[in-house]
C-alpha cells in the first residue's frame, strides 16, 4: 500500500517552470489560475533534484521573508530532512507547491504525501520532526491571491484523500487562510517561549527569578555538584556535538519507555542521521548541542536549533537515574543565559505548553490543527478518526496505565 501511493504522488503532475497550465486539474482551478496569475510560474517540487534546483530561490525567500517560526519550513531543514528520512521511505512523497515571478520566489508550501492506513494523506513536510507548520510566502497585497493558489494546487493532487495540517501557530502565514479554507480539528495547544530579549544582561535574567525558585536551583545545584564540579559545555559540531546528540537520545528514549510513551522521531533510526547532516551541511540553520556535568558524571543534555535569532528547545533528556535530582532545571537555568550571552531574542519551548515549562517561559503562542478532505473517501478518515476516533484514543492514552499505553500511543 505505501509504495502504490508513493508512486502515484510522486508522478509528475504537468507543472512546469514555462506555466501553470495543468490538462489534469479541474476546470475552476485552472479559471482562476489564469484569471489573476497569469504572469506566475507555479511549480510543485517533487524530487530531491527539484529542491536542490530550486535552493537559490528557496533561500532568498527565507532571507527576505521568513520569520523566526519558519524554522521548519526552512531549505536547511527540509532538505537534510528529506535526504536522511524521506528517500528511502516508501510512505513519503515530497510534494512542494511554489509560486515564483522572473524567477523571484514569493511563496514555498512544503508539504508531503503520506500513509495512514489505506489513506492518502497530505501533511507538512517532516511532520511530526516539524514542530510548526507554515508556508513561506512575501508580505504583500497578493499575499492571500498566493496561498489561494497554491491552496488550489494541494487540493488537485492527483492520489491524496485529505490534508491535515497539525501545529498552525497563531501568528503563522497560512492561519487566517485555514480557518477560512479548512476544519479546525479542535486540538489546540500553545507554544511557550521566553523573551529573551528582556533580559540583556544575567543579573536581569536573575531578577525573574523568586526567592524559593531560587532556593530550589541552589539546593539542586548543590546536590548534583556532590558528584563533582559543575559544568555547563556546548558546541554545533563535530565529535563533541555526535557525543551529545547521540546521548540525549538514548536518555530521552529510556525516558519514554519507562512512562510507556511514543514519539516517532525520537524513536526513529533516522533521527540521528538527520541531526548529524544539519550540524555539518546547515547553512542558515544550525543544531547546538549542550551537556551539564558533575564531575566527570554527565548528568543532562539539550538540543536545540538556532535560527534568525531565536533558540528552539527541541530535545531535552537527563540521567534517568538523576531524576530526582530535577537536573533539566539546572540544565534549562544555564542554557536561557547562554542564549542572553550569544544575543537570542527568545527562547522557544515550543508544543506541547507541559505545565513544567510555566517557569522557563514569559509568553505564549496558540496553535491549532487542521483538516479538509479532497476525495469522498478521505472524508471517513476526517470525520471518523480525526473527529471522531482520535480524540477518544487520546482520552484513554491520557489516563490509562504506561503498560496498557505502550499499546495504543502510535494511534493517539
């Protein structure tokens, strides 16, 4: 069943850079097309050669265009993405809509098609790995015209059933248009994030602190330091980055079995690969690495993503047999006055808004979910899981017992 849809979604779908027309796509799609832009080229990448073609382009939208948000919509991103976990996955079709003038390009959605079940779905590109789903499109007066189009050209996909866009933040591009083009699935979350820009020297950052959460830090402080001198370390590459990234991983997994939970990229072969790639080939976009240590002890780890000046915590894990000790405290203490110390202008938690990173943030994001379904068929998998069966998966995930969850969290 993957290979049928990767094949079929994959297949060139007669869009090329002399135009837009498209024998294939439905009558009113192609009206509107041509009625108001008919000076744009529409394009949809759909091969690892079609994106590398289209880099000079990709990056000089980021530059111009693109906020802080779109990390994960960024060409750094996507394409170590697609090279480490897409290539050699039947399940994954790149399906990338773009719209350029003179060669100029003023909107980049990056989607996918995926498996789920017997269905076709289109989703971000790198989802779950993504954290926020966007698209990259120029502020302007044709801003809506373009996200229409390009909006057009998912919904005529030749083999997809529906689309699902999770993790649309409030202030995304796209988020407007969604609510007036798509579902809102009613799964909305908030993304935490601490302005760091507030705090321009550490005796500032220390001022937000109270007197018993500082109290508590000492007294964490003092408790790991009994296996030796503290120290914070951190770098974006080579031996001593592979050494924590593969670290934190392990850790995180041990984490997630020993509370009977699922997460598709950390317990991914390839998130390893990807990770590694982006640290040696990231251009615009870098990872950093950090490890706290007591001693000769490691005690925590983080991973993190810079981009246009703001830090995304993307994966934190510490010695499960520390975590008494609440060592990811300490470690999140050290690495919020790193970022005031390299100039960031927030420090983003990001989904889920879990009660424990309240302390570490200042401000907060809303995000939603959202769905359509192209063909017939896909409205079951709208209407009947998303609306319907998910949510009351996700009940039982949230209150059964970490062994009966082992068994259900890949659907929740």
């Amino acid at each position: 069943m993957g290979m049928f849809f990767t094949t079929l979604s994959r297949e060139n779908t007669g869009v090329h850079d002399a135009g837009i027309s498209d024998a294939r796509q439905p009558a009113t799609v192609k009206k509107t097309m041509n009625s108001i832009a008919n000076d744009l080229e529409i394009r949809t990448l759909q091969t690892i050669h079609d994106m590398e073609d289209f880099q000079t382009r990709w990056r000089k939208l980021e530059e111009t265009g693109a906020k802080p948000s779109n990390v994960f919509q960024s060409y750094d991103w996507c394409m170590n993405w697609v090279r480490a976990c897409a290539l050699d996955n039947d399940c994954y079709g790149i399906n990338i809509v773009t719209i350029s003038r003179n060669n100029q390009c003023l909107l980049i959605w990056p989607m996918m098609t995926t498996c789920v079940g017997p269905f076709c779905v289109l989703r971000w590109l790198s989802e779950p790995y993504s954290q926020y789903g966007d698209a990259l499109v120029v502020d302007s007066d044709e801003t809506n015209k373009l996200l229409e189009l390009a909006w057009q050209r998912l919904k005529s996909h030749p083999t997809a059933d529906s689309i699902r866009l999770r993790h649309v933040r409030h202030d995304a591009n796209v988020h407007d248009f969604l609510t007036r083009h798509a579902k809102d699935d009613g799964c909305h979350d908030y993304a935490p994030f601490l302005e760091i820009n507030k705090f321009p020297t550490q005796a500032a950052y220390d001022a937000r602190y109270t007197k018993s959460q500082r109290r508590r830090r000492k007294r964490i402080k003092n408790t790991l330091a009994q296996n030796g001198e503290i120290s914070f370390t951190h770098t974006s590459q080579g031996q001593n980055f592979d050494h924590s990234l593969d670290r934190a991983i392990t850790e995180k997994r041990k984490w997630l079995s020993e509370r009977g939970l699922y997460s598709k990229p950390v317990l991914s072969d390839e998130l390893q690969p990807f990770f590694h790639a982006l640290a040696e080939n990231g251009k615009t976009l870098k990872p950093v690495a950090s490890q706290l240590n007591a001693g000769e002890q490691e005690i925590s780890y983080e991973i993190g993503l810079r981009y246009k000046n703001h830090h995304f915590g993307y994966i934190t894990a510490h010695d499960a047999n520390l975590t008494d000790a609440s060592p990811a405290r300490l470690h999140m203490d050290f690495s919020q006055r790193l970022a005031i110390d390299e100039g960031m202008a927030a420090f983003d938690l990001m989904v889920p808004a879990d009660p424990h990173k309240k302390t570490w943030s200042s401000a907060c994001v809303e995000t939603a979910d959202y769905s359509t379904h192209i063909k017939t068929r896909g409205a079951v998998y709208t209407y009947v899981y998303l609306q319907a069966l998910r949510p009351l998966i996700r009940t039982i995930y949230k209150t059964v017992p970490a062994q009966i969850r082992r068994h259900i969290t890949r659907w929740a």
